[in-house]
C-alpha cells in the first residue's frame, strides 16, 4: 500500500480553512502568512549561522594543522596550537551534533506552499549562433560569391521584385527560401538604379517596396539572432495587419521606402552625370589632333577674325589675317591649329607623311607650314 504518511504535516494555504462569522477573515490570512514567513526566515538564519560557525571551525583547524606540520616552534608555542587543536576539534564534534538536531528539525517542519517544491535545475543553456560560413571568406572571395548568387538566381529575384501583393510574395519566399538573404536585397537596390536611368519610374517603385520587405525581413532576422527564412511568416503576418493594428509599423515602413527611393534617385542621377562625362571625355580622345590638342577648344581659343576663316572655310582669309598678326602670334595660333587639326598643312601629302619622325623634324615643319602661310599671304598684302 502507499504511504500517504509524509503528508500529514502539511501547512495548507494561509486563506484555505473556513473561518468564524465574527472574524475578518482577510485580516486573519495575512496574520497566518506574516507568521508563516517569519518562521521561514528565522529558520533561515539558523541555518545560515551554523553553516558559518561550521565553516569557520574547519578553517581554523586547517591552520592550526598546517602551523604545527609546517613551522618551526618552541616546545611552548607548540603546546598552545596542540591544546588549540583539541579544543577545535571538541567544538567541532559538537557543531557537528547540532548541525544534525537542525537538520532532524527542518524535516519535522510543516511543509508549504513554498517548501513542498525546488528549481530541479539552476541554470540555462543557449545554443550558440551557428558560425556564418561568410566570416572566413575575404572581400573579394565574397564579391565573387555574392555574384555567383546573383548570376544563378537572377530571374527568380527579379520575379519577386516584380510581385505586388504580400501574400504572394510570402508564398513566394516560402517557396524559395535561398533567396531571403543579403544578395537578393542588393541585387534589387542595384536593379532599382537601373531601371531610374532608364526612366522606368513605375516598375523601379515596385522593386523598390520589394526591396524594403526583403531589408526588413534581414533585419527582423538580425533582432532575433535567426535565420531570415525564419522570420518570413512573422513579418509577413505582421504586415498583414500593420494598417489596422499596427500603424506605426506601416508608417515606418513608408519612410524607409519614401527614403530609398530618394536615394535611388540620386544614385541615378550621378550615373547619368558620370556617364555623360565619360562619353564627352570618349569623343573629346577621338577627335583630339595630331598634336593632343582637342580643335573645339582650341577654336573657341581663336580670335573671332580667325574662327571666321574656318567657318567659312576660307584659306585666302586665313592667310591674310595670320599675315596682319605680328611673327610671334600668328606662330602660337597656327601650331595649335595644326597640334588640334584645324589646320592640315599639304592635306594631300598627309597620308603619306603619317609615319614621319617627330622632334626638330616637327619644328622644321612647323617653320615651313608657317613660311608657306606667310608666303601666300605675301599677296595679299
């Protein structure tokens, strides 16, 4: 049969038993607890104290033993920490006397609400985050990586920047779980410039709201120490409700996006400029003269008088106002006019000079397309 004996000195609950008509009965519980938690803590004290009177002892005695093993003394000095030992040892036996009647106590008393159960464990144990595999991998090895990723799933990630309503785009996450992660999130960013240079405003504001989910989803992840494919269901759950009950959630979504697109803007806009600037510096090379000079520069450099010559195409003009200027002037301007290709001196004999030598071969030249200019302008004069 089972023993229900160990059940008997039971002290039920302070508001348990039935009470007199004539008494407060509130008043009455708490006086029972009051005292119920002044025993308890009486008791925890006598504990306490004898557990440190225990301790104590046996302190003491460690170092009365190591006094006499280890130290040198006189035979007075000796037989003080001998007699010292005894006493201590006695004190102990007699503490250990105690320690038992306490404990024979302590089982005798009436167990509670507060004694009849103990934590079975003390302590909690956390998995720890597993190690992102990234972490070793250099810049450029994840550069390669992350565009690997990209190259591989590009169609499925432009799909879902495509993809309006939350529902699908949860199912659509659910269904391809690999691409709630860091590379989709920048791979839309970057289509998002894309598609601004190419004034496709509308679709670059869809892919944009894409992108935000995708950033939120990451940090969602991030807060929790979780896996994004994780936190697809919360954040979409929560989205779902974000205009009823949860306002401010959707209001701060709305900024995030409204910022975004102003940065998307500005990013497209430096790469239109950046382009513009690379393709005028690509024409500017290609039409620079034989001599480095870009000829639009150096015509707008020109005195009127001469950039009339060569807008009309004039060569008897050109003579005569090089051969009014003074010897010096007319020099500088005709060099760069043949350095930048304005001037192209025996235009029929240039294919076949092309391969000519160039330093004091470059000045003779320079001096005779000067002296064959002065010499027909000598006419004119």
């Amino acid at each position: 049969m089972v023993d229900y004996s160990k059940w008997d000195h039971i002290e039920v609950s302070d508001d348990e038993d039935d009470t007199h008509p004539n008494i407060d009965t509130p008043s009455l519980f708490r006086w029972r607890h009051q005292a119920r938690v002044e025993r308890m803590e009486e008791a925890k004290k006598e504990r306490e104290s004898m557990d440190t009177k225990i301790s104590q002892t046996k302190k003491k005695l460690d170092q009365v033993r190591q006094q006499l093993k280890d130290v040198k003394v006189t035979d007075d000095k000796a037989e003080q920490l001998k007699q010292q030992l005894t006493d201590l040892e006695k004190k102990q036996k007699q503490l250990k006397k105690e320690d038992e009647e306490l404990t024979k106590k302590e089982k005798k008393a009436p167990k509670n609400v507060d004694t009849l159960s103990h934590a079975g464990f003390t302590r909690t144990i956390i998995n720890a985050p597993k190690k992102n595999p990234d972490d070793s991998l250099t810049e450029d090895e994840k550069a390669e990586r992350s565009q690997a990723f990209m190259d591989k799933y590009k169609k499925e990630i432009e799909h879902f920047g495509m993809l309006q309503d939350y529902n699908d785009s949860e199912d659509y996450l659910r269904k391809n779980p690999h691409l709630a992660c860091e590379d989709t999130a920048n791979y839309l960013a970057l289509w998002c410039i894309s598609l601004e240079v190419q004034e496709k405003h509308s679709l670059m504001e869809r892919v944009a709201h894409q992108t935000i989910i995708m950033q939120y989803i990451l940090e969602l992840a991030k807060s929790l120490d979780a896996a994004p494919q994780a936190t697809v269901h919360s954040f979409f759950t929560k989205m779902k409700k974000a205009k009823t009950d949860f306002k401010e959630y959707m209001e701060a979504f709305d900024d995030e996006l409204k910022s975004f697109l102003v940065r998307v803007k500005e990013r497209a806009e430096a790469r239109i400029e950046r382009a513009m600037k690379e393709a005028e510096e690509e024409d500017r090379q290609k039409r620079l003269g034989p001599g480095g000079l870009d000829p639009v520069e150096v015509f707008e450099s020109l005195p009127p008088e001469l950039q009339k010559c060569f807008e009309e195409k004039d060569i008897p003009m050109l003579q005569q106002v090089l051969g009014k200027m003074p010897e010096e002037e007319a020099r500088g301007y005709l060099k760069k006019c043949v350095d930048s290709g304005l001037w192209i001196p025996n235009a029929q004999d240039a294919q076949a000079n092309a391969e000519a030598e160039e330093g004091d071969a470059d000045d003779e030249g320079e001096e005779e397309q000067y002296e064959a200019v002065r010499e027909e302008a000598e006419p004119e004069k």
